[in-house]
C-alpha cells in the first residue's frame, strides 16, 4: 500500500474527509489552519512511530562506519540513531571484533585511567556532548591505543510514508499501518468507544502478527541473545 491509497482508504474507512480545521494558536494571538492532508498526515506518522517502537523490523536496521581515534574514547553516534544492534572493531586483516554493550559506570569503573590504552572491547552510550544537545555519543574502553575502524549496527525511524510515498512497511505489512492509522484518526474525532474498541482489536492484531515476523521470524538465527526476539512456531 503507498501513500495515496493510505489517505484514501483512511477517509473512506472513516468517512471523513477531515475539511481543514482553524484553532487557536499557542500563543493565544491568532488562528492557525489544519488542512486535510496534515491532519492525516498526522494519524500516519504517529501510528508508524508506535509501530516502530514496538517492533524493531531487522529489514530497517542502517548500518555505518566510523572511525576512533588514539586517546579519544569517544564516538560520535549518527544524527538518526535512536538504538544499537551492534558495534564491532574492523581489525587490519577485515575481520570483525564485536565490543560488549555495557554501563556508563562500567567503562569508567573498569578503565579508570584515559591512559590505559588498547582495542575497544566495550562501549556504552554515553549521551549528548555540551556543545550539542543533540549529537549523542559512545564511550568505548580502554581507550583506543591507535586509530580503528568501527562498523554500527543501528535503529532509526525510516522516512515516513507521507513524504517518501512508499514505505517498507506500507510495502510488507500494511495492515498494522492502516489500523494504528485508523486509531488515531478515530481518537481525533473522538468517536464512538466501541468503534475505538474495535479498531483498536484489529490494530493489536495485525501488531502481534507483524511483532511475530519482526521479533521472530527474522531474529531466529541472531548471534546474541540481547536483542529483542520471540519464539515462533
């Protein structure tokens, strides 16, 4: 399902045009306008927000490769990422090292001293550096002894459908994104709690089956048993 006939299957599903909406700014100074799309839009992104923070789909993993330097500890994450899979050390010969995930206070604990140098073999995420709120980081211990490639595994929210009008989601599973669509749309016209109730049922659904491809089917064979999986039958 792409983006088009998402909208239109949402309005007729709830019979709803959604004709732009005027309301009252924050400031209280004036009247701002919602138009139809954005008011759409809106019940779109918010369900594949839910969506993705229940199910973390191995197809949308990104993966990067950065670079730690001598006496830096520190590792700066991209701007999209909002968990790890995996970071590993790319040895000199191509083979892979991966750190364990740890603490803060594990790496601080463990590697008190800046000086004592050698191959990462752990990393926490450290968080925002002063300088930018918004730029997070990785510690790795002990401190890189020398420069070393680094490979990372990562989750991050995928553009969504309504600006890049196909989506994998859309694509793969478009049930769970209709449904959870629905819900919010219906939240927003503050319908009926037994029709609430029942797109909610249907939404809950298609999430499990959709959690059962992406915790299951696809994690079967995963190397370490951190990472979120389900048993499937």
């Amino acid at each position: 399902m792409n983006y088009s006939a998402l909208f239109e299957t949402i309005k007729g599903y709830l019979e709803n045009d959604f004709p732009a909406t005027s309301f009252t700014d924050s400031a209280g100074t004036g009247t701002a306008t919602l138009t139809s799309t954005e008011q759409i839009n809106t019940f779109i992104t918010q369900a594949e927000k839910r969506i993705y923070n229940t199910i973390q789909f191995p197809s949308l993993r990104r993966n990067v490769t950065g670079l730690v330097t001598a006496n830096n500890k520190y590792l700066t994450a991209p701007d999209d990422f909002l968990s790890t899979f995996s970071l590993a050390v790319i040895n000199t010969d191509g083979t892979y090292s991966y750190l364990l995930n740890k603490d803060v206070n594990f790496i601080r604990e463990s590697y008190p001293s800046p000086t004592s140098t050698g191959v990462p073999q752990h990393y926490a995420l450290f968080g925002p550096s002063s300088a930018n709120l918004n730029e997070l980081t990785f510690i790795v211990g002990p401190t890189p002894d020398a420069s070393y490639s680094m490979e990372l595994h990562y989750f991050y929210y995928p553009e969504s459908i309504t600006t890049a009008l196909t989506s994998w989601l859309g694509d793969n599973y478009d049930p769970v994104l209709l449904y959870g669509s629905l819900v919010e749309g219906y939240i927003f016209m503050k319908g009926e709690q037994d029709i609430i109730g029942m797109y909610d049922k249907k939404y809950q659904d298609s999430l499990m089956q959709a959690k059962r491809l992406g915790d299951g089917l696809e994690r079967q064979d995963a190397y370490r048993s951190g990472q979120v999986r389900v048993p499937v039958t």
